[in-house]
C-alpha cells in the first residue's frame, strides 16, 4: 500500500507520517529532507543555487539514503550524515529556490519512485499526491492556519537554541509557501482524489488516527470506500 502526506509547511505532515509509517509498520520516507540535503551539499560545494542543471548533475553525482540508526531515521548525502543540519534556518530559507528547478524535481522524482517500489510505504512532500505517485492508495493533504504553523516550528526551533522570533518564522513560512505553490513545476497542491484535514485544532494523535481509520477503510474495501 502506498500513502501520500503533502500539504504546507508545520501543518504536521513528518511527524504524523513517521507515526502512521510506525502503527502500520510501513517505511517513511521525507521528500523534504532530501530536498533540504540537496540545498545543503549545493551551499557547501558552492553551486549556484539558480542553476538547475548544476543541481541536479550533483543529485545524480551524490546519492540520497535513508537509514536506521538507534530507531531513528538519518538522512546521507554522499555518505555524510547531514540529519542535524538541513533543518536550519538557513537551508529552510534556500531550499524553496532549490526545489523549484524541473532538472532537480525530475531527479527527485526518479529516485522517490524508486525508493516507493520497496513495498509499503508513507511518503510526504509537496506534490506526492500529483505527481509522485498519483496511484498512491491513500491521498492525505494536511493544513494548518498560518499561525498554527509557525507556532509548532517555533516550538520546534526552540528546542535547538534558536533565538529568533516567532514573527520572522512566519515570515519563512509564509514566502515558503508562495513559492512552493507558484512553482511551475511539481507545485504544492492537493490532489482531486486526496482526502482534506485541517489540523489547526487537532492534536497529533487526532490526525494519526483518522488516517488509520481511512487506512483500515481501504483495506476493507478499497479506493472507493475513501472518497
Ligand atoms: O517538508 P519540508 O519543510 O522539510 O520541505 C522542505 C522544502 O522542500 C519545502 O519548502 C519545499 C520542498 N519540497 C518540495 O518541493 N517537494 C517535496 N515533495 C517536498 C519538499
């Protein structure tokens, strides 16, 4: 079975994916941390963040893994574990400008289909639903109001000595998602067939446990059962 989390920033997609991923047993994958390892290995080699081909010849040149470590998920780029760094404020500043090149989201592509092939999986994103695997059994697009958001990367961020306000988060998030929406390719949309929930009120339990119902209802009985 394969399921697809897109929606905005902080609407609560990773941590509900990997919980959902956990109950089924099923594999986890973060489309946006490897965008974020991609941004993160163009800063370091010094790539110029507009230019796509120059981007995607170092995707190809630098393979994205995923592994488990102590139960936890870590993400490699060229054999470097870069899981502590790509969720900083300086790759979630660039990593829109990145991910919005056709070069780097046709490599992206190639590689998460790839990845979904293994078997059961949950993947999150921006465009899983529409163009990753728009055969995906189960089509969640989660949201969450602005503040909502910014409020639970806040809280996040803290946690990591940021030292910032929560007004400039918003921002982030708010210029993330114009630019993640407006892309022309692979933009942040919901699927015609993906089921809405907003989370602004919910709790993360709330959210895990809807998706197992809608889970359980197309193993009953299909597609048809969901939508
Ligand atoms: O989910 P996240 O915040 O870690 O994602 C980081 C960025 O990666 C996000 O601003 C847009 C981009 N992204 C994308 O374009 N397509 C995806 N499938 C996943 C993420």
């Amino acid at each position: 079975m394969k399921i697809s989390i897109d929606g905005p920033a902080g609407a609560g997609k990773s941590t509900v994916a990997k919980k959902v991923a956990k109950e089924l047993g099923f594999v986890y994958i973060d489309t946006g941390a490897m965008y974020r390892a991609l941004t993160y290995m163009a800063i370091k080699e010094q790539i110029d963040l507009h230019n796509g081909e120059k981007l995607a010849t170092l995707l190809v040149k630098h393979p994205i893994e995923f592994q488990i470590e102590n139960n936890q998920q870590r993400v490699k780029i060229a054999n470097q574990d870069v899981t502590e760094y790509i969720r900083t404020p300086e790759i979630s500043k660039y990593v829109s400008l990145v991910a919005k090149h056709e070069q780097v989201r046709k490599e992206m592509l190639k590689i998460q289909r790839q990845l979904a092939e293994k078997g059961n999986i949950v993947m999150d994103g921006r465009d899983i639903g529409t163009n990753v695997l728009p055969d995906a059994d189960l089509k969640i697009f989660l949201t969450a109001s602005i503040e909502e958001r910014a409020k639970r990367r806040y809280q996040e961020l803290l946690l990591q000595g940021y030292k910032g306000s929560i007004e400039e988060i918003k921002q982030d998030i708010a210029n993330r998602d114009k630019q993640d929406q407006e892309r022309k390719f692979g933009p942040l949309k919901k699927a015609n067939d993906a089921i809405l929930i907003d989370t602004t009120q919910l709790s993360i339990d709330q959210v895990v446990t809807r998706i197992l119902q809608l889970v359980k209802k197309f193993q009953e009985g299909g597609k048809n059962e969901i939508i």
